[in-house]
C-alpha cells in the first residue's frame, strides 16, 4: 500500500495539468460576441422573413401595434437558446399580460439555414409550455436570409460569430422590449427573466418609456463565455473549474483514506 500515495499524487498533478488544457478558450473568437444594444432607437423592421407557415412577413407586421418581447436565437443550438428561450416563457407564464392581447412574444433566428419546419416545432414547444388557450396568436417564430438577418442584428446591437471547427454559433443571451412602433425600450441580460421586471419592462415598453439603464450594460460577458463555450462545445470556465475542484478533492479523499489505511496496516504490524 506504501506506493499508492506517490501514484494518486500523480494522478492529481495529471488531473490539474489535463483540465488547464481542455479548459482553454478561443478568446479571440469570443471577443467578437457581444450585446449593445442602442436602447431609444428603431430596429430594422422592413426586412423579410418566413413565419412557421412559410409565408413572407416582416417584423412590423408581426407587432400588430402592440409591444414586444423580442429574442434572437438558432433553433439548433445545444444551450443557451434553449435555457434563454425555457426563461422567457416560463417568466411569461407568470405575467398577468396574454400574449397577442397586450403583446407579441418573437423568436427570430440568426442562423439563414434554419426553416419554417424547425421554427413550427419550437413555437408548439413555447405554445404548449406557455399554457394560456386562446393566445396562440401572440407567438412568433421567424426565418429568414442573410440580408434581412444581418440588417436586423446590426439594429440591435446583437453581434455573434460562426465558430467553423465546432459548427455552433459563439453568442450572447437575452430579450429585447420593443414599443409598438419597434423601438428598443430595453433589453434583459441573460437567460431568467424574473416576473416582476419583465412585466414592467412590458409595460415600459407598451408605453413607449425607454428604460434609462439596461441590463445590457451589466455582465453580457459572463454568459458570452462561462455559460457555455461553443468554440469547445463544453460548459465554460466557471462550470470545468467547478469539476476540477470536486475532482481534486475526490482525490484528496483518496489520499487521505489510503494514508489512514497505511497507517493502521503499520501500527497492527508493530502490536
């Protein structure tokens, strides 16, 4: 038993060393991901896109004047649409306002690939999960081509990059409040969007008050790369240095228990 402690020792040097590497980040493919938006200003709206029938509309048809709760997303992504997207409509869900009567809830995806198809399976998900009959109507799933996209992106301050190596998008996360006359009169950071803040947000934005401070301009960097890395395809730092610990300290537990047994296997030997 006396040459297990020099072996689990290496196994601890090994552990940390092997992390430190797969931990690693493309920074410079995540430097080009952020969310500013330019809160008061007018978003694109003219540009075309595909509803979950397939039929043309643009995002000022889609307003019906009336506010909106706007989220950029990919309908193929592995993580962060996901939990921004299960967010908002379980925050929706706790809201007072109805979907369609005194707003409109719309996804838009950023990736040109994605079709009416995909887009008609998230909005049955989000319809379903949203549990309100009658307000089918308030929800949108759109796609579009490269052109309406990147117009509507650069409106809102919304920049994300193609990562080639694992064919995920490197993105940000979190929901835009439009006025009826698609204004941007705020923008929630992140993937939860606690019920309280998003119905006056609603509000806010039904009335046309641009919000003075945004959320947008507190920690965007910390879900653009701790949440979720799409350059690895792993969780991010905050999440590995989280297994790193628990592992090292498995290992200590190890070390401990071999050294306890040592001890006892030297102590009979001397009785």
């Amino acid at each position: 038993m006396r040459f297990y402690l020099p072996v689990l020792l290496s196994f601890v040097f090994c552990l940390v060393t092997a992390n430190g590497v797969v931990g690693q980040t493309s920074r410079e493919l995540l430097n080009d991901v952020s969310l500013v938006p330019p809160i008061g200003k007018e978003i694109a709206l003219d540009g075309v896109f595909r509803n979950h029938h397939g039929q043309d509309t643009t995002l000022r048809k889609t307003l019906q004047d009336k506010p909106a709760v706007l989220c950029l997303v990919y309908f193929e992504c592995p993580m962060l649409c996901k939990l921004a997207a299960d967010g908002l409509v379980r925050s929706l869900a706790e809201v007072k306002a109805n979907a369609g009567t005194d707003f409109q809830a719309i996804l838009v995806s950023f990736d040109p690939r994605d079709t009416p198809e995909k887009a008609t399976a998230s909005l049955k998900q989000l319809v379903r999960r949203y549990a309100r009959p009658g307000t089918e109507q308030g929800w949108h799933c759109l796609t579009g081509n490269e052109t309406s996209i990147e117009a509507l992106t650069s409106s809102l301050g919304y920049h994300y990059v193609w990562d080639e190596e694992t064919k995920q998008f490197a993105h940000p996360a979190g929901v835009f409040l439009l006025s009826p006359q698609g204004v941007i009169t705020d923008c929630l950071n992140g993937v939860e969007f606690p019920e309280v803040k998003l119905a006056a947000a609603i509000e806010s934005a039904r009335l046309g008050t641009v919000a003075e401070v945004s959320d947008a301009d507190g920690p965007t960097s910390f879900l653009r790369c701790y949440v979720y890395d799409p350059t690895t395809g792993k969780f991010g730092s905050a999440v590995q240095w989280t297994v790193r610990v628990l592992g090292i300290a498995t290992v200590l537990a190890l070390v401990f228990g071999v050294t306890t047994l040592i001890r006892r296997d030297r102590l009979t030997r001397e009785i």
